[in-house]
C-alpha cells in the first residue's frame, strides 16, 4: 500500500511539472494557441476466416467510439510548437452474436506533446505531432463487473491545418504509430475472470478512432 500511494504521489508530481514547464515556456514566447478536437466513429461488418479449405465470414463485433480533447499550445519556434491536451474518451463493444453482451470504456487523458510541421505558410501546415499519453478510467461490462485502468504511451500522428485567417484554422489529423502499455485491474468485490490484466501493444493505427476534427483560434 505504502508503495502504491508513493507511486501515485511521484506520477503526480511528474503531471505537474510538465503542466508547469509547459506555461513557463509559454509565457516566455507569448505566442499562444488553444484548439480542440472531435471524434465520432461507428465500426461494424464482416470478418473472414479460414477454415480448412473453406471460408467462413461472421459478423464483426460493433464499436462505437467518442471522444473530445481541447488542447492548449505554444510556438517556441518556426513551425514547432509544445503543448498539452486534456481528453475524454467514451468506447463500447457489443458482441456481435450477443447483443446482450458489451464492454464500455471511459477514460480521463493528460497528454504532453511537441508538434513540428513540415510545411508551414499562409494557407496549411502540415507535420507531425509526438503525443506522449497518460491515462486513467475504467472498463465496465454488462453484468456491472467494474475494472480499474491506466495507459501510459506514445502516439506519433500526421496533422493537417488549413488556414482561414490569421487566427482561425481547421485542423485534421487520421491515424498514429503508436506504444501503449495498459494495465487494467478489478475493483475490490467485483473479481471477475482475470484479477490483473497487462498489455503492450506497438503498431500503426488507421481505424476511425484515429480520425480526428478541430479548430485552432492563434492568439
């Protein structure tokens, strides 16, 4: 327990050092931004498998997906700039062949990141966006089994703004490389299945859950 709340207490103070880092430098380059983000997706269909010589398709499991993450930056450069983004993100599975059956999703995201554009003039910039990510919420299933989890990571995801003036711009960006470590753990008295669940993952992600929708106002 002890190490538990000094873990907690060191994550902590590592938040606020970089939210504090980041405003330091902000300040000191006056060059401010505020964005934020939309993402809606809807995932469902046909998956095909091999079985012997033959093929056999069944119906995919239906996902659905929100998120909302305002963001704050600053530009400490030509064409890079550093900031944070403060996320809420919804997701639930159903089983396919069992209606009845879902898992949901909710979690709570801090996430530092530095962007470097590529291209940048008057009407676009174009680069990309390194995210680290840190996570918290829980996982819920249909029959009220509640798990506690966390997500540390890093994204690296393509950005896109169009410029409409010289405060004004519409910001797209779809798909990430990304590392994420999750651990998802059961709340006391609803055990259920495993007790403790760890997982790494690596790769690109191109699903609609990366697909996201914004506004940029420059100061």
């Amino acid at each position: 327990m002890f190490l538990k709340v000094k873990k907690m207490k060191t994550l902590k103070k590592i938040v606020m050092a970089a939210a504090i880092s980041l405003f330091a430098v902000g300040a000191s380059n006056a060059q401010v931004y505020v964005s934020g983000s939309l993402s809606l997706s809807h995932s469902a269909g046909e998956t095909e498998e091999k079985v012997g010589s033959k093929t056999v398709t069944e119906d995919s499991d239906p996902v659905n997906s929100f998120s909302i993450s305002p963001e704050i930056g600053f530009y400490v450069a030509d064409g890079m700039s550093i900031g944070a983004e403060i996320s809420y993100q919804f997701t639930k599975v159903k089983n396919a062949s069992d209606k009845d059956y879902w898992t949901s999703d909710n979690m709570f995201y801090f996430n530092p990141f530095f962007r470097w554009d590529f291209i940048d003039n008057s009407t676009v910039a174009f680069g990309a966006k390194a995210v680290g990510i840190l996570g918290f919420g829980s996982n819920k299933k249909q029959d009220d089994k509640i798990y506690k989890k966390s997500e540390l990571g890093i994204e690296i995801r393509p950005v896109l703004d169009y410029k409409f003036s010289d405060h004004w711009a519409a910001t797209v960006s779809f798909g990430s490389l990304y590392f994420r470590h999750n651990v998802k753990k059961a709340e006391k008295g609803t055990y259920y299945g495993l007790e403790k669940d760890i997982d790494n993952g690596i790769g690109v992600n191109l699903s609609l859950t990366s697909l996201r929708f914004g506004v940029v106002y420059t100061f």
